[in-house]
C-alpha cells in the first residue's frame, strides 16, 4: 500500500486532482477507501494507514491527517497550516520512503529468523 501510494504522488496524482480545492493528502489517493465517493460510505477503520496513526487519535474524523510524517512530529494537519503543498509533499514522500525501508528490513529480519 506505501509503495502505491508513492507511486501515486510520484507520477503526480495529487497534482492532477481537477478539483476545485487543494487536494487532501491521502484522502484524494486511491489508497483511501473512499476515494472518489463524497459520501463516505466506509469508516476510517477500514483503512490501511490507521496502523500508523497514534492510538489516541484513532477516533477523529479523518484520521490519516494525524500520521506523524517527521521527527519533528508534524502531520498531514499541521503542514496543511504551515506548509506549501510542495513542502507537503515532500514530506509524505521522505515518510513513504522511510517507512517502506523500514518495513523491508522488518521483512528481511523475519525470513532470516
């Protein structure tokens, strides 16, 4: 699922939304299972990136917006209050990157064990 969404943002699928907003980091990704439906038929629950949301902070309303993304702690939230879309981007990027490394190496560690 990380390296999907890599591959969306990297071929510039969120550059592509033809929406009249800014697009929503990972809710406007395939990867959300409400993707293309404003109805939101489906609980966050469902989704595959609550594993990386803080336990506390599982019950908001959207929250893959909470994921922190860097050692300085910032979010998807809070860089949409700070940070241009490309400073966005770069940092879901540098985050996809790192946690697929690091799931690879736990893979890595399991079938050597």
């Amino acid at each position: 699922m990380l390296l999907f969404e890599l591959k969306f943002l990297e071929e510039g699928g969120y550059v592509r939304s033809s929406s009249w907003r800014a697009p929503y980091i990972f809710e406007d990704s395939p990867i959300c299972p409400n993707f293309a439906d404003s109805a939101r038929p489906h609980p966050c629950s469902e989704c595959l990136l609550l594993e990386f949301v803080p336990e506390n902070l599982r019950d908001q309303n959207v929250p893959c917006r909470s994921i922190p993304l860097n050692e300085k702690g910032q979010t998807v939230d809070s860089l949409y209050h700070t940070a241009t879309q490309q400073e966005i981007e770069d940092a879901l990027r540098e985050w996809l990157q790192r946690e697929i490394r690091r799931i690879k190496g736990e893979l890595r560690q399991a079938t050597d064990s």
